[in-house]
C-alpha cells in the first residue's frame, strides 16, 4: 500500500499554551524545508492536535521517512490512510481494506484503538473498538485480538476526516528550530563539538558556527573536514553560518610572549572572546562548545572556570557529564562520526604544550595575558574583520 499521508504527532508542544500555534508553525516550516531534499511535491496541514503531511503524486517513501526523522519536534511519524468518509460503515470497510493492504499474510494479534477528537459521532470510542475488531476478524478469521501484547495496534482517529494507522516511526524529538533563539557554536574537528550542535539545535536554537584555522600549521583539508561537519549537522539544525577565523598570528604570538604550560588556556581564551565578539555581531544570544569535565587538561573545572571569566554570554556545554562513549554513540546516529575522527589536525593540538596546566589560577593567567596587550586588540580585530563566511546546508 502506498501511503499518500502522514500524520505528525508532536510531545512537548502539546504542553505549551495560547501561543503553541507559533510552535506548531514553526514545526511546520521545518517540515517544509525538510521535504525540499525529496523528490515529489507535498502539502502540510494542522489541524487541533495534528499535523498532516499529504503527498500529491509519486514519491520515495524511505526518503519521506529519513527526512522527518531529522526534523526536530517530531515525536512520532505515522503513514496513514484518511477518509472523508465519516459514516460508520465507511469506517468499518476502509479498516478491513487497510489491514488486507498493509498486513496482507494475517495470522496475526491485534487490538483496535478509536479515537473522537468529534465528540458528537454518534459512537463511542469504546463501541467503535468492539464492532471494528468484529469486523476485522469477521473478514480475516485467522487473526486474534489481544488486548493487553498485540503485534499490531488498528488505530482509528476521527476527526474532520478518519485517520487509520498502525506504524509509529520514532522521530527526534525535541523543540522546532528556530523557536529558542541563536547560538554560536565552537566547531572544531573533533568528535564532541557536532554533538554539541546537535543537542542545542534540538532545543529549538538555530545555530551559527566559528572555526579557528591556523594555516601553514592546519591545512585545507582540516577546514574542508568542519565544513564538512556543519553540513552534517545542518541536516538537523537547518542552514548553518560558519565563521572561519585565522588564527595562526594570534596563537604565535601567544606562544612567544605566554609560559607554554599556560598555553592551551589562553588560546581558549581568546577563542571565546573572538567567539562571543562574532556572536555579537550575528544576533547570537549564547556560545556552544563540546567540553566534557576532565576529558582534557583545557576542561577540568578549574580549567573552565578560567575559560568563562572572559564571556558574558551564557555558555552552553550540553555533553559536559558524557563520558566519551556517550558522545562516540550520538556521534555515530547523527553520521558525524567517521568525519570528525579523519586525521587533519586542528588549530589546538597543533600547538598544544606538553605540559599544560591542570589547576590554573585566573590570576596567574590574567597576569601572563597582560604581555600580549601591545598587539592583541588589533589582532583580534583583524581575526573577526577578515574572517571568511561559509554557508553549510
């Protein structure tokens, strides 16, 4: 049977109050943009409660499934059939011609489950189960209702028209982009910082992105690899924005004048600032990063502490209590994992010193920061000025 609808089932938005239509459309929009990538032409509906995908020819089924799957404040995908007609015994028929078409074999337990979003139809949710499942085994004796472990749940909802389903196809979950605000997200091209997209996009955040590219030390390559890695998490988060700043003087400089074991702390500094300043300039109200507590010497507590002195911005870390394999899991559902583990260094373990401290004193750094000030506002304005833009989608 070929589906020519789907019906949407949301969670959390259901919770939201006079304003949910703005969640709701929102869903809708990213719906839209979603089934751009496929090939066929749909339309998208609401209804109370619901959203409606309607096909309007021939289409690819797994690729409709595979882009809703991305689109974040789905709760649930549900191929259907609906029916105008609202006539009881129109219902009965198209139910006992859907379970022929989709569940062509039999043989096997099922349970009806009817639904009155019209609560003047003139049966009652419990009365439509008794004479559907009669029907059903009426025309397919084979099968067996069991009401407490079926193999298969006949849902029958009525509203403006009857909808009648069977699958229900995790979605993502969480909220529609767009509808939490902007953050600017550190990219690097590693494994945990896509991750970190990720998880803040499905908060509803649109997401812009800022790559600190070091050349001679980090090569076309390393930066063709984020671009690559803000593609893949565009096909959750929508269209990214990534900001690609030179970084080489800033870190050489940082190098000659700062103690080495200081190193790896003041260049993140510095990379949050020249963040946050690029933020500022785009509208973004927060910054992302894919910090994990002690996963490195830059992210013990202490570390991070230091690191947040130079933001005002809040700093959202949402892989801060994973282990590794935590992030490596995620990583690989969202494909960002083969990308990210490809050998091109990045601008941080390039110059990474061999014993960077653990334990840093914000004074101590602040006192070594105070060698760089003859040249590192101009730096710094020049690194945001001459930065080069990528759109990622």
């Amino acid at each position: 049977m070929l589906y020519q609808s789907f019906l949407i089932k949301y969670a959390e938005i259901g919770t939201k109050g006079k304003n949910r239509y703005l969640f709701e459309d929102a869903l809708m929009k990213q719906i839209r943009h979603a089934l751009k990538e496929v090939e066929g032409s749909f339309t998208v509906t609401k209804e109370i409660g619901r959203i409606y995908v309607k096909a309007d020819g021939e289409y690819e089924y797994d690729d409709v499934i595979e882009a809703l799957k991305r689109v974040f404040g789905i709760a649930w995908i549900c191929p259907m059939f609906q029916t105008a007609e609202r006539d009881f015994e129109s219902v009965k028929r198209e139910l006992v011609d859907y379970v022929r078409q989709v569940y062509p074999s039999g043989n096997l337990t099922f349970k009806v489950d009817s639904r009155r979003a019209d609560k003047a139809y003139p049966l009652t949710s419990e009365e439509m189960n008794r004479e559907l499942g009669e029907a059903v085994l009426d025309a397919y004796p084979e099968m067996k209702v069991d009401v407490h472990h079926p193999q298969v749940m006949l849902r029958v909802e009525v509203r403006t028209a009857v909808n009648l389903y069977s699958q229900m196809i995790p979605g993502p979950g969480g909220m529609p982009v767009g509808t939490n605000g902007k953050a600017m997200l550190l990219l690097s091209g590693g494994i945990d910082s896509p991750v970190a997209g990720y998880m803040i996009a499905k908060r509803g955040v649109k997401i812009e992105a800022v790559y600190f590219h070091a050349p001679p030390y980090t090569s076309e390559r390393a930066k063709q690899k984020v671009v690559d890695l803000a593609k893949l998490v565009s096909r959750y988060s929508g269209p990214i924005r990534l900001h690609i700043v030179n970084f080489t003087d800033i870190q050489l400089y940082i190098y000659e004048q700062c103690p080495h074991e200081e190193l790896t702390i003041i260049m993140r500094r510095y990379m949050m600032r020249i963040a946050q300043m690029i933020g500022e300039e785009t509208e973004c109200l927060a910054l992302i990063t894919g910090e994990s507590i002690g996963q490195v010497a830059s992210q013990t507590v202490q570390s991070l502490a230091a690191t947040n002195e130079v933001c005002t911005m809040p700093v959202f870390r949402p892989v801060i209590g994973f282990d590794k394999q935590e992030i490596v899991d995620i990583a690989e559902k969202i494909d960002t994992y083969e990308t990210s583990i490809q050998p091109y260094e990045d601008c941080c373990t390039i110059f990474v010193a061999k014993h960077p401290v653990t334990k840093p004193n914000p004074k101590v750094i602040r006192r070594s920061e105070e060698k760089l000030q003859e040249k590192i506002g101009e730096m710094v304005e020049t690194a945001v000025k001459e930065r080069e833009t990528v759109m990622c989608r």
